[in-house]
C-alpha cells in the first residue's frame, strides 16, 4: 500500500507541475473564455484525461513486460532526463486548437479537442514513463489524472487570472528538477551486483567416508 500511495502521490506531484503553461491548459483557458460554462468543460476534461492517461499507463505497463531490467533502466533514466530538458521549451496552442467546433456540445467538444491535444504531450509521455517506473497501471493513471484536474479544473474556473499570479518559469524549472533526479534515481538504481559467495571447502575423502 506504501509503493501505490508513492505512485499516486509522485504521479500527481509531477503531472500537476508539468501541466502548468502546458498546451492543454491552455486549451483550457480558451474553452473556459468560449463557452463560460465551466462544469461541462470540467466534465470533459476528465473523461478525456482518464482516457488518454489509461492508454498511456496501459502502454507503460507493457513496456515493462519486453524490456529486461537494465534495458529498462536505460530507457526510463533517460527519458525522465528527456523530459527535463523539453519541460523547459515553452509550449502554446496551435491554431486548429483555438478553432473548436462546438457543434457537437461543449462536453462531447471538451472530450475530443482536450484527448487530441494530449496525444504526445509532455503529461502522457509522463504518465507512460511512471507507469513504466513504478509499475502501478491504476495508482499512476488515478494520480496523472487527479494532477492534471488540480491544474486544469481552477484555471477553468478563475479564468488566466490564477496562472498571471504564479510563475510558470519557476514551476518549469522545479518539475524539470524533478525529472532529473528522477532520471539520475532510475540509472543509479539498477541491479546490484552479488556478492561472489565463499568457496565451500572441501572435506577431505576419508572424512567424508566416515
């Protein structure tokens, strides 16, 4: 129970930091500013979130069935280090972003806009990685969601006012800090070597005779 609660608490530590200034927040603030009914947009979020998070944790769980241990350590050290360095890039939303049809409703528009946006954002690529990492498919998928809702759900609500008051490049700064060390942990903890064990000496013949 302490390695789940772990999982989920580090997942949504890390997602909640990452999606701050991220593209789907963003997208957030634009749905809030167009439609300025928060609870469908809310609603929608998290049924996408939970949807695109349970594919990622799912393709993060198998990851860990082909890769052997120290292949495995490899590629999660260094993508977590990966991911340090691309959380610093700036991101933005793309025009076809802005331009969301609302003619399916704002829930069902939510859902399609908010899974599309997230497909190879800096959060699913993370959720793959934790779920790889800790090897928890429901505790890492329950924490990048409940992340994602604390960074997206208010910002719905209060509107840019909330993020004009917090300084995306210190929170950038801190979750790439994050990465690193969780990358530097990944390539450090590896497979100890065993100790050689003590040659058994041998009796000698007679004694073993008698």
């Amino acid at each position: 129970m302490i390695q789940a609660m772990e999982a989920f608490l580090v997942s949504t530590g890390i997602v909640a930091l990452a999606e701050m200034g991220d593209k789907t927040q963003l997208l957030s603030l634009v749905l809030a500013a167009r439609f300025r009914k928060p609870w469908p947009i809310v609603w929608g979020i998290l049924v996408a979130t939970l949807a695109n998070h349970g594919l990622a944790g799912a393709v993060g769980s198998w990851v860990t069935t082909q890769l052997g241990p120290e292949a495995l350590r490899w590629v999660l050290g260094g993508s977590f280090i990966a991911m340090a360095v691309w959380i610093l890039i700036p991101d933005k939303l793309d025009d076809e972003d802005e331009q969301t049809n609302p003619r399916w409703g704002i829930f069902a528009t939510t859902v399609v806009a908010f899974f599309l946006a997230e497909m190879g954002d800096k959060t699913q690529i993370a959720t793959v990685m934790l779920a790889a990492q800790f090897q928890s498919w429901f505790w890492v998928v329950a924490g990048t969601t409940f992340g994602m809702m604390l960074a997206n759900a208010p910002v719905v609500w209060l509107g840019d006012a909330i993020t004009r008051k917090i300084s995306l490049t210190l929170v950038h700064r801190i979750s790439a800090v994050i990465f690193a060390v969780l990358g530097a942990l990944a390539l450090w903890g590896g497979p100890h070597a065993e100790a050689p064990t003590a040659p058994v000496e041998a009796k000698p013949v007679a004694a073993a005779m008698t």
